[in-house]
C-alpha cells in the first residue's frame, strides 16, 4: 500500500492547472499532467480515481482557497455596505495573484465534468457572503429579492471586469475599480 504525501497532491493540482489553462480539459490527460508534475502516472491514481475525480476535488480546493481569501475580512459585525466592498477589492487582488486558479475555475464551471454535489460544496464555500446579502435584507438597507440575484448583481461586474484585464480588453485601476464597487452597491440597495 502507498502512502499519500500531500505534497505530491499539490504538484498534481498545480500541473493539472497549468495544463488545463493552457489545452483545456480534453487535451489533458492524466499521462501529461503526470508527465508536467514529473511523476509516474501510476502515482497520480494513489491520489485521484480518475480525471472526473480529480478535477472535482480540485475545483473544491480551489473554490476553498478563493473563498477564504474573499471572506477572510467577513463576519456577523461587518458593515453590509464595507463587507461587499471588501469582497469585490479581494476578487481583484486574488486574480491578480492567482491567474491560473480565476481561470481554471471560470472553465470549470461551465463544464459538465463538475458533479452537482462539487457545485453545492463550493457554493457553500461562500455561506458568509450570502449570510451578510441576508443580513443587509433584515436591515431593510438592500433590496427584498432572492438573495442569489443580490449575489449575481454585485459580483457580476467585478467578476467580468476583471476577466476583460486578464484577456487584455481593460485596464485595471483604482478609479474603475471604485466606481464597479459603487454601481454594485447602487444596484442592490434598497
């Protein structure tokens, strides 16, 4: 019996990444990704069943990682309004400094390899957002509506902006930065 060593796994996850953002999910095999990660493909199944199985857990480890970043700043005493401001200003400096985790997780979930129980876990993931969107509803202070169209209207834009600056289409600066935090917050206020 082998033994797992974690830091086998996140050399597979990172090579796994680095493949997929460059090929996509079908011209990667779990043969390059071993090959990319300098091991043995025997090795990688110790870890993973098979590529749906690693991809899954992948996209839970990164979805974990991105939402501890994003609501690290985030508890019940936060201020509705600085807790969004908060989240939005995180998102931009996280795909700042983790290109390849935006990427693969924006190719991700759009894929029909995501199990519908990888979706759940990552949605929960990030409960403290949607419980500051449900505590600035009992405030009376945001908009009376299901709180995942609160969620979609105010990281929407920051998401999108910062895809243009990732594919070249815009220039990321402050003063942008400010006024999508400023129309998100006008778009969900009561």
């Amino acid at each position: 019996m082998r033994y797992k060593d974690d830091n086998k796994s996140e050399t597979i996850f990172h090579a796994a990444i680095q493949l997929i953002n460059e090929s996509g999910f079908a011209q990667t095999s779990m043969s390059k990704i071993a090959k990319k990660a300098n091991l043995s493909p025997s090795t990688i199944y110790v870890y993973f069943e098979n590529k749906e199985d690693m991809l899954n857990k992948l996209y839970v480890t990164v979805k974990k990682e991105m939402s501890e970043r994003l609501l690290r700043n985030i508890d019940e005493s936060t201020p509705v309004k600085s807790g969004l401001e908060s989240i939005l200003r995180s998102l931009v400096t996280l795909t700042q400094n983790n290109r390849d985790y935006f990427l693969f997780i924006e190719q991700f979930e759009n894929s029909p390899l995501i199990h519908k129980i990888s979706r759940e876990e990552g949605m929960d993931l990030f409960k403290p957002m949607f419980d500051l969107f449900e505590r600035g509803k009992q405030q009376k202070i945001l908009k009376q509506v299901d709180t995942n169209l609160l969620a979609i209207h105010s990281y929407s834009p920051m998401m999108q902006y910062v895809k243009e600056h990732l594919n070249g289409y815009a220039e990321l600066n402050e003063a942008a930065v400010e006024r999508i935090i400023e129309m998100s917050w006008d778009a969900i206020k009561k």
